[in-house]
C-alpha cells in the first residue's frame, strides 16, 4: 500500500535541530531536508531597509507568508533588544512588519543581526518549512519520527533537573555499587562519578 502522508525524521539536538522528510508515493530525488536551532530562533542580517520592510537574502528561500505573525527582533552587537515589532507580511527575501522601523539615532539601519522568535518549537517549524505552510496555519496529519539527544545532554552536563531514584526498599544504594565492569582491574582506590541523584527514597 502507498503511502499517503508525509513523513519526518526529526533529531533534536542540544544546538540543531535537523529533518529529514519524505513526500507521499516519492519518486526518484525525494528527500528534502531543513535544519534550524533547536532554540526555535531564527537569525538574519538586515541587508537593506525601505520603510518598514527589511530585505535580507537569507529569506530568498522561505515559503511565502511564512513568518507572517512571527516576532522579529533587532539586536545591537552585544546582542541587546533595541526593536521588535510583529511580522505582518514576509515575501522573497522581504519581511514586512507592522510597526514603523525606527532605532535610536546611534544605529544604522543596516548591517545590523536580528531573530525571528515564534511560540512553536523546532520540530514544527521544520515540518512547517518544507510542506510550505505559513506557521499561523494548520499542519495537515504527517508521519513523525522525533529522536533528541537533550536528555543525554543534560546527564553528560548535569544541567538538567534536579533528579530522584525512587526504588524498592533495601536497594537504595544499588546504582552507588554498580556493577562488576572495572576497566582498571587493579585499581585499588577506584574514583567513581557522583551520583546524578541527590536522595534516595
């Protein structure tokens, strides 16, 4: 039976976010891949300014409409927010916004980094992308396969939640014995990693 919905292979990284997607009954060349922060950000470079519209050629490939409802930000080198304003309109290469472009008279209007920032995380932003629906419209039903290594990060880094082992009484200090792998056989004081828990219960 063919398939009749596309399908996504997501891996969600501590820094990218990469996909891999499939159209419906694909013929020959039919992968296509986006890859994007997992942050959700978007970043660009003001290239030129005509009243409220910023054209940056980094846009010359987005699907039209696409970023239309997102929140653009303007940031000075030290990545400070010094303008925001909604995006009412993005064509080829073009982001028209809603308010009026205005900076404080110390900056120039262009050479300067923005983000576009939207509520949804980078998974949906990329099946967004490359079915080429606008973010504010409805995806259709897709096949999904999401893998991220976040959690592995967060354990190699310990920068993750604050973490509890519940287990059966008598064996809370099973994960402190471990098991009988030693790679230095004839160690005789062994320095073991602390614990990613605080307590046991």
């Amino acid at each position: 039976m063919k398939n009749q919905l596309w399908q996504f292979w997501i891996d969600v990284g501590g820094t990218f976010t990469d996909c891999i997607a499939c159209p419906p009954n694909p013929k020959s060349e039919f992968l296509q891949r986006h890859k994007l922060l997992s942050s959700a950000i978007t970043p660009g470079l003001i290239e030129h300014v005509e009243g409220n519209v910023l054209y940056d050629h980094r846009r010359q490939q987005d699907p039209p409409a696409f970023w239309n409802g997102a929140q653009l930000r303007v940031l000075d080198c030290d990545g400070q927010l010094i303008f925001e304003s909604p995006i009412a309109e993005s064509q080829e290469a073009s982001l028209q916004l809603e308010s009026e472009f205005v900076l404080p008279a110390e900056y120039g209007s262009t050479g300067l980094r923005y983000e576009i920032h939207t509520p949804l995380e980078a998974p949906l932003i990329a099946i967004h992308y490359l079915l080429g629906v606008p973010l504010t419209d409805s995806l259709p039903p897709v096949s999904l396969r999401l893998g991220t290594t976040r959690g592995t990060n967060a354990l190699l880094t310990r920068t993750g939640a604050r973490t509890l082992f519940v287990t059966t009484a008598g064996f809370g200090d099973i994960l402190h014995i471990g098991n009988q792998d030693r790679p230095e056989l004839f160690t005789l004081n062994i320095q073991k990693p602390h614990p990613l828990f605080e307590s046991t219960f």
